[in-house]
C-alpha cells in the first residue's frame, strides 16, 4: 500500500507542475490565445496566426494542465479521508482499552467510618 507521505509528495508534485504551466502561460501568450479563440473563435485579426493559437496546441495543453490539477485535488480528499480514517481508528482503539479495564467495573469498597471523638 501507497504511504501518507508518498501521495502527500505526489501531490505537491501536481501542484507544482500546474502552477509552473498556468505561470507560463501568461508571458508565452498561451493563456491570451486561448481566451481570445474561446470568446472570439470568429475575429482571426485579433489573434496573430502563428503556431501557438492552434486548437491543436491549446487544447491539449489546458488538458494535461486540468488533469494535473485535479489528480492534486484527488490526493487532497484522499489525505483527507486518510486522517480521518486514522482519527476514528485511534478514537475506537482509545474506547476499547478503556472498557477493557478491570478497574473500571469493580465495585468500590464502602468507605472505611471514620472515627468519631468522644470528647
């Protein structure tokens, strides 16, 4: 079975790889192309004709980024319900070492009468 920590570094992994291409975007106008043939397929003056406004390179692109981003998310919700599967476990562990204590059902002897002075 896959260890907490691994998944944990897999998903910063993710993370990181998302964040660089969404920072990428920006200065090599992936992310200007892209808003431009999604909310103006039409106009093509607006957008230079050059290789990186392809659908053939954008789509794709926004695809892995997408898939990356939510493979981080699928890692969260898993670490998630981990802990909260660890939670529960030592809760029960924690409630059944308490009711297996013996001193928990004796019954307590009656308190000794405490003398009482006869002055």
């Amino acid at each position: 079975m896959i260890e907490q920590s691994q998944w944990r570094k897999g998903g910063m992994v993710c993370l990181v790889v998302a964040a660089s291409m969404a920072v990428f975007s920006v200065p090599s106008g992936l992310l200007r192309h892209s808003i431009y043939k999604i909310f103006d397929p039409l106009n093509e003056q607006v957008t230079a004709p050059d290789d990186a406004t392809s659908w053939w390179i954008l789509g794709p692109y926004w695809l892995i980024f997408s898939a990356i981003l939510f493979a981080a998310l699928y890692l969260a919700f898993l670490d998630i319900r981990y802990i909260r599967l660890q939670f529960l476990s030592e809760k029960r562990k924690l409630f059944e070492e308490t009711m297996r204590d013996p001193s928990l059902f004796q019954k307590e002897s009656k308190a000794e009468p405490k003398e009482t002075d006869t002055n």
